[in-house]
C-alpha cells in the first residue's frame, strides 16, 4: 500500500498524517511538495492535511487550490484514488471544485480546538466501512473557519445520496446541519473538518481516526 501527503507552505499536520498513516496502515507514505507537478505512481491514498495553507490569505485553501500539485491531485481521483482533504485540505478540496459547499468563519467568531463527539451517518463507504455497526466516535477539531456552508438544494443532494458520512453532535462551529465530512466524486473524496489524524491512538484521547485511514487503504 502506498500514499502521498501534499505538503503545502504553512501545512503544519503534514507530518502528523505521515505518522497516523503508518501506525495506522503499515502503508508507505510519500511526502509531495505543493510546487511539483505529479504524484507518485501506484498511488493508493492523497491525503491534503490541515494546516494554514499560504497563511490562510484570500480564502481559506484558495492560493493551495491553484498550486501545480493540485492539476495531478484532480487527475488522480479522477481516476478513483481514494483522497482525503483533512481541515485546511478539506478547504483546499472545496476551493477546487473537487466537493461542493464552502468552510465559512465559524459562527461564534474564534478559534475553537478541543475534542468533538461524531455520528457516523454513512458506515457503508470506502472511508468509514470499518466502523461498522459504530454510529459514534471521537475525534478533534482545530479550526477558525470550519463552518460548512451550502444552499438547501445542495444539503438535500448531500444527504439524500448518502454524502454527508460525518455529523456534529454538539456543532463546535456552526456548520449547516451540523456537516462535519462529506463525500465527492465517484465516492472516493472525502472532505472532513476534525482530525483523524490527531486520533489515531488511545494515548491521543481517541483511536478513531486510525479506522478512517485503515478503512480508506483496506478498500485499495
């Protein structure tokens, strides 16, 4: 098994889904600089981590959403390599084109970074089939500008094919109906706000995530 995380100027979890990937998985993981023009060959999972991409400047995600890298990233899923955006890449992943909706300012207005309570409202997909029977679980969220935003015609689109996969129990930042992660193209993009990869092991509060990463390879 084999993935790639994009490293982009001011990524600051870029190593965390290195290490959460390989724990998790076993996978070989390839880091890619945001100025290249390709991925790495035989590819099974992209990973676009959280971080303050080009500090977060314009939009949140939208000068990462023009680098060189992203042309192969959009190629590559098209091809149905499973691709997770993770906080600023799910961002990254809206400012693409890549999922729909947009990650506005968080309604209270500051910064909020704790631990957040998730349905999983779609176990029956190629990022969470490994939760099985599970509909809660723990992860952490660290974000400004988390607050997912899309019109009614879109939400119902969402969530009348079964795209949002996670759900706010207690909605830290006011996104609409409580979307924490969503699933584009063929299924196999996923864009989520809360961190997988800061829950990959008991000893972090939570192991959660690392069912995320084994789910998304295990399906390579």
């Amino acid at each position: 098994m084999k993935a790639a995380v994009v490293v982009f100027p001011g990524s600051n979890c870029d190593r965390d889904c290195k290490v959460a990937i390989e724990r998790s998985t076993g996978a070989a993981v390839e880091m890619v600089w945001h100025g290249d023009t390709s991925l790495p060959t035989g590819l099974d999972l992209i990973v676009l981590p959280g971080g303050f991409s080009y500090g977060d400047y314009l939009r949140c995600g939208a000068m990462a959403a023009l680098s060189p890298i992203m042309a192969d990233v959009k190629a590559t899923a098209g091809r149905g390599v499973a691709t997770v955006g993770i906080c600023n890449g799910f961002q990254v992943l809206c400012e693409a084109g890549m999922l729909p909706g947009a990650l506005l300012r968080n309604e209270g207005l500051k910064y909020v970074c704790r631990t957040v309570e998730l349905e999983v409202t779609n176990a029956q997909t190629r990022f969470t089939a490994g939760y099985a029977g599970r509909r809660q679980v723990a992860m952490t969220v660290g974000n400004g500008e988390g607050n997912f935003f899309a019109d009614d015609e879109t939400l119902d689109r969402l969530e009348g094919e079964g795209q949002v996969v996670f759900r706010y129990l207690d909605n830290p930042n006011g996104s609409a109906r409580g979307v924490a992660g969503i699933l584009g193209g063929a299924g196999n993009i996923l864009g989520l706000m809360p961190h997988p990869d800061r829950a990959f092991e008991a000893e972090l509060g939570s192991a959660d995530g690392a069912i995320l990463f084994q789910s998304a390879l295990a399906s390579a």
